[in-house]
C-alpha cells in the first residue's frame, strides 16, 4: 500500500470513529490528557531518491490525546541514519513494544542502487520499553544473538490482554511465520508454518470467552494448579503461597503451595465464607510472582458432616467446636496405618488392588454408623510388632513418603504418589465429619527419617503441612509417643518437639489445632512444658499396669486422672491408647498382657473418661496396628454407638466432673440444669439436685451400656439426697443415667 492510501484509510478510519464518538451524548466533558496515543513519526516518499528512505527516518513516539507531550520513545536506540525504530502496541502497563532495526551499509547501497526496499539487508529486533524508566529489554537479543547474519526480522509485536504472552512476526526460520513467548521474551515458539511465497503477520489476540468462575462449596476443597516446564533444581524446594480476599474483605494470607509432580505446583483452598474469591501468588519464581489466579465462587455447604475447621469451643475451654459452631465431642478410634490401609483399599496382599473391590470405603462407613468421629493414625509408619507374613499386614506399605527406599531414601524428594493415594484417605475422612489426629512421624516403627532439623526434615514437616492444611478436619499431632525424642536425646528432644509446633504453626494459614502425643514418659499426675503450648493434650494413660485387675477399678484411676486434667487444664483432654480390646478373630497382633481385655472392660473405661469431662481414643487390636482386618467386627462398636447416640442427649460444653453430687457413680454435672451419671457395677444412686430450682419436673432416662436398652424414671424431690431407682431389666449391668432439670426438650 502507497503512503498515499495509508493515510487516506487512516483518515477515513479516524473519521467512522469520531462520527461515532460525537454521536453519544456524554454528560461530562472528557479529559483528554489522561490518554496516551503511540503512532509512528516519518519522512515522506518524495525523497527522489527511492521508496526505502522513508523506512529510515521512521521514529516511535507517543503524545497524549490533546496534544502535548510528544516525544520519541527510547531515543538512545538510534545510533546513527541506519538505525530507526517503529511503533507496534501497547501492552497492559505503562510499556510500550517497538520494532528496533539495522541496517547494514551495503544493503544500503544497494536500496540507493535498485530505488527499492530490500528485507535481506535488514535486522529487526522486538523491543520493550518502561515509559517510566526509560529502560528497553530486547525481547528478543538471545535469539538474535545466535543469528547475526542480517536478514532476520521480528516485527508487528501484539500483547496478550492479560500480558503474559507476546505474539509477533519474525523469518528467524527463513519465512515470515507468527511466534509466541513469554512476555519477557523467552521460550518463543512458532504458531504458524507459511508455505513458499507466504507470509503470516499482523497478530491479534482474542481470549477465549471467559468461562464462568468455578464453585466451591464452603469448607470444601479447591486447587489451583500451576505448571513450570523450564524450572531447573529441586521442585519441592520451590516457595510458592497465595493470599485470598473474599468480596466482603475477609483474607487469607500466605496459603502455601507443594509439589505435585509433572511439573505441577498445586495450592489447596478451602474458602472459609460463601462469595467470590481471588488470590494473588507469591513465589521465588517470577513467572508465578504476583500473578492473579482465577477467581472461585464459593457457595453454601451442602454436606451435612462437613462443619468447617475443628477448633477450640470460644466459650467452653475443654471442648470442641467446628467453625460454623456445631460442637464436637470426639470418639476416637484408632487406625495407624490409614494410609497404608487405604493404598491397599482393606484388600489382603499378595495380588494387586482390585478397585471394584474397596473394602476402604465401607470401613470409614462402618466407623461413623458405630458412632467413631475421630481417627488417630500416622502418616507413615515402616514395620510393626505383629507377623508381617500374614495377609492383612501392612509391612512395608506399598509406598513410601520419600524418594528411594525406606532402606536407600532420598530424603531430598517426596513421594508424590504416596500423597496422591493419601489425599484419597483424607478426602473419605473429610467429607464424612471425621476428624484426623495425623501424627506426623513416629520412633517406634523403623521409618528412616531425615536428620532432625536438617534442610530436609524441615521441608518434610512443610510439605505435609501445606498439602493437607486446606482440610478442616485435620489435626496436626508432632508425633506417636513423641517422648520418644526426649528419651533420645534427653538435652534436646524436648527442644526438637517444640521447634515442630513452632514451625507446623509458621506453616499453617489456617490455624488448625496442633498437639503432641503422650510427650512424656510418665505423665500421669501432671502437666508438662509441651502441654503447656499445645492446643490440646492428647496423653497415652496405661494404669492397668499400676492399679487392681478388675475393670472398674482400672474404669475409677481413669475417671480420676481425667478429672485432675479438667481442673488442671484449660483446653481439651483426649486418652489415646488406655487399653487395648481383644479381637474376634484370633490373628497374630499385639498381646499388650494386662491391657489387652475384652470388649465390656474396654466399654466400661471408655465411658469413665466421658464421665471424667474428657475425650477417648478406642483401640482395637485387630485394626490399631499394622495388622488391619475390620471383619469380622467387634461386637462391641455397636455399644460405641450407643455412647454415641447417648451423649447426644446432653449439653456436654458446660458440664464439669463432680463425683461429690453422686454417692456411688461418676457424675457430670452444670448445676441446677443437668446431671450425667455413670454407674460402672450398675444399681441404683442418690444424686444432689439441691441446686435444682422448683418447681421441676423431672425425669431420669437410663441406658445399659451393653445392650443399648433404655427405660425412664420420675425423680422425686429434687434434694440434696435425690434417690434413683434403675428401671432397667438387668439392673445389675454397668449403666448410665442423664436427668436434665431446666427443660425436658433434650429427652425422647
């Protein structure tokens, strides 16, 4: 196209749009000099001496809309008449993209020769500059550099919308074919193949129509995945985090990303508040630091069992409570090898894992029918006490959570496929209501775990940290009998335990209860300094070694040790690991002697706890250790779920242990409104109900605790010495009785 006609189709263009500009009525005046308008300053064609030498005098510059300040851009550029630069676009900053081109003195020659434009003597480089440094970055020197032979153009640079991406034209392969790189310049790549005689230019962009932003449901999950192809190193020593902003303002900073393998990057988000999200990352790589992420909707929750994040009760210390404010009282049960159970899916080995068999799922199923809302297991744990011969034990698992070997590791790298199959595990866990107790490492089970503190241990404890934090009912536990550091290294051990919080809590964006399990030897009788900056504790109580053999003896040390904790903390109490239920099935476990007994003594100490205002962890030898078989089943997680549908009945956040108001039980009380009593040989009570105000009309609901059979009885008085009649069949069993003095509604 002449010059003549460029300028007429230019006019002509600039005339269709101020028609269409002056025929919209604008209620204010616009102020012009907030525009900037780039466009190319030139000689015309009369020079006599050919068309080439307007190409010369072309000049990038900008002026704003009404006028003022023009001037070229990055001027230094021109070195001398064979050097000129021409305006391209815009990009979505204060930066401009210019076409730099040489040209060399004998091409030169020969244009003043021929009276013609001649390519072939021509260099063209993409260049971006920063209106407000000045500074330009060659978008394309490396390439150039590598091809110095003149003749090789890049021209017409388009940006992206959002600026990651630049499009332009280049014959660096000997066509004028279209390219796309990063916008700083790097990976560029062809997009178009030009057959002889052809050429592609001009680029446009057009996004593709914005897809609605995904949904979310609240506390549930949502990753954003990024990916890195170019990233050279060790991808799991990569930082990477995102900070979230709700519409309504509410953030959530400093989420941490992990590795995921494929070169993917992942951050997992569990928006807290319906409405829509976005997110902002942070990351010592540049092409992810500050970018934006895709906006999420988070919608209301539609799973009845997921509640949010499990915390503590704001106004009742010693209890739980998730953050939409549904209490949670915990009935624990443990099952160390959730992972290893779940890569195997309950099957036995020996053959691979047959999907359309999963005997994992009507696990977890079967766990929260019998009332269980709380798992305490390890994250990985290597060998066990038990026959490792037998086709229901887990040693080894099947994957191990870091590179190599448990007996060759490369502690250096995790086993991204170990995760992926427990991200499965905790997903069941999840969207169930059950809550996890994960101990992050445990002594006692062989594992070969990195150098404490080392490089390695630290980005161990991160990885799980950030890759599972997203899940609101996740608790993190430093470890399983976590005295075993101090026994270990007496002058550091408890350091060491201290450290992990400290850093799990630098970690975690979302605030999760941290505790460290049984982190003394001999903590029965007293609190210890790791206690002491848990959020709760979680201790291992074994006073069947200390006490009579009989199990209300044992159930009575229990309720009195878990009281003296209630008085003395002001958080919750939870015993994980009391005693030890013997199987159905006669398999080669664990025989911890005196502490292995039959499911009623079990039962019996189980609810002592509960009596005593704290929380139990249930362990059932043929599911507690590296040997799971959860067939046939106990006959006496049917009574769990007993307990469980019992203690619905009260208000357990204000009720404390007062054995006093009960002349033979063990008695839960908030005084003057409801009494809880468990009465460990059965019969009958007297109960203090002074504090009850009258007139009140009373009724006492009873449960044998082995059966599940329940029978009501008036209460006569209230007094200070209220008697209680038991109603039940077999008055002699163990029982329970609940009265609730200020309102009948709590009472079927």
């Amino acid at each position: 196209m002449s010059l003549a006609r460029a300028v007429l189709a230019a006019v002509s263009l600039s005339a269709l749009t101020l028609s269409g500009i002056c025929a919209q009525k604008t209620a204010a005046q616009v102020d012009r000099h907030q525009y900037w308008i780039g466009y190319n300053d030139m000689t015309t064609c009369d020079d006599p001496r050919g068309q080439y030498y307007d190409w010369r005098t072309f000049r990038a510059t900008i002026v704003r809309a009404d006028g003022t300040d023009r001037q070229v851009v990055a001027p230094d550029l021109i070195k001398d008449e064979s050097t000129w630069t021409s305006f391209v676009s815009w990009w979505p900053d204060a930066r401009v993209s210019l076409v730099l081109c040489r040209e060399t003195p004998e091409a030169f020659a020969r244009e003043r020769e021929q009276k013609k434009f001649l390519p072939e003597g021509i260099q063209a480089d993409v260049c971006r500059v920063d209106l407000t440094t000045g500074k330009a970055l060659n978008l394309t020197a490396v390439e150039q550099l590598s091809r110095s032979a003149p003749g090789v153009l890049c021209f017409y640079t388009e940006v992206s919308p959002d600026g990651r991406l630049v499009a332009f034209g280049s014959t660096r392969d000997g066509a004028a074919a279209l390219y796309v790189a990063n916008a700083d310049g790097s990976d560029p790549r062809p997009v178009t193949v030009p057959k002889p005689g052809s050429a592609q230019l001009r680029p446009h962009w057009r996004p593709l129509p914005t897809p609605p932003p995904p949904t979310v449901q609240r506390f549930h999950i949502h990753d954003f995945a990024l990916t890195n192809t170019a990233l050279r190193g060790n991808p799991f020593r990569v930082r990477l985090s995102a900070t979230f902003t709700n519409d309504s303002g509410v953030t959530l900073r400093k989420v941490p990303g992990f590795y995921d393998g494929n070169n993917t990057w992942k951050i997992r988000f569990s928006p807290p508040e319906e409405g829509t999200w976005t997110g902002i990352a942070s990351s010592d790589q540049p092409a992810w630091d500050g970018i934006k992420l895709p906006p999420v909707v988070c919608v209301s929750n539609r799973n009845p069992s997921v509640h949010g994040l499990l915390h503590i009760d704001a106004k009742h210390c010693h209890r739980f409570a998730w953050s939409d404010g549904t209490p949670f009282i915990p009935l624990g049960f443990e099952l160390d090898w959730l992972a290893a159970f779940h890569q195997r899916l309950g099957q036995p080995k020996g053959k691979p894992v047959d999907r359309t068999r999963d005997q994992f799922t009507p696990a977890m199923d079967l766990l929260v029918r019998r009332g269980f809302n709380y798992l305490t297991s390890c994250l990985y744990a290597y060998k066990n006490f038990t026959d490792p011969a037998h086709p229901y034990a887990l040693t080894p698992p099947d994957l191990y959570c870091f590179g190599g070997s448990n007996e060759q590791p490369d502690h250096s790298v995790l086993n991204v496929d170990f995760f992926k199959d427990f991200d499965g595990a905790i997903a069941a866990t999840h969207e169930r209501g059950i809550a996890v107790n994960l101990m992050l490492q445990v002594l006692n089970k062989e594992v070969n775990w990195p150098k404490l503190r080392s490089e390695e241990d630290d980005a161990f404890w991160q990885y799980v940290t950030a890759r599972y934090q997203a899940y609101g009912n996740i608790i993190w536990d430093v470890g399983k009998e976590s005295f075993r550091w101090i026994r270990a290294d007496p002058d550091h051990g408890r350091d060491y335990i201290l450290s992990r919080i400290q850093l799990i809590r630098g970690t975690d964006a979302y605030g999760h209860l941290v505790t460290a399990h049984d982190n003394e030897v001999s903590s029965a009788g007293r609190n210890t300094a790791v206690d002491a900056v848990c959020d709760f504790v979680s201790d291992q109580i074994s006073l069947w070694k200390q006490v009579p053999a009989d199990a209300a003896s044992i159930a009575r040390e229990l309720n009195r040790e878990t009281i003296r904790r209630f008085r003395s903390l002001s958080k919750p109490y939870i015993t994980i690991e009391y005693g030890y239920e013997k199987g159905v099935e006669t398999i080669p476990t664990v025989d911890m002697g005196g502490g292995t007994r039959s499911w009623q003594d079990l039962l019996l100490w189980t609810w002592a706890l509960y009596a005593g205002g704290g929380h139990a962890n249930y362990y059932y030898n043929n599911t507690s250790w590296n040997l799971v078989k959860f067939w046939p089943e106990s006959p006496g997680w049917e009574r769990y779920g007993f307990l469980r549908q019992f203690l619905s009945l009260m208000d357990l956040r204000p009720m404390v242990p007062d054995n006093e108001l009960a002349r033979r039980g063990m008695c839960l009380s908030e005084y003057g409104h409801q009494y809880f009593v468990f009465l460990p040989e059965g019969g009958d009570d007297t109960v203090d109900l002074a504090m009850v105000p009258p007139p009140a009309k009373l009724t006492a609901i009873w449960m044998d605790i082995l059966t599940g059979e329940r029978a009501r009885s008036a209460v006569k008085g209230p007094s200070f010495r209220t008697g209680l009649k038991n109603p039940l069949p077999n008055p002699g069993n163990p029982c329970v009785f609940y009265i609730q003095a200020a309102s009948q509604e709590r009472i079927p």
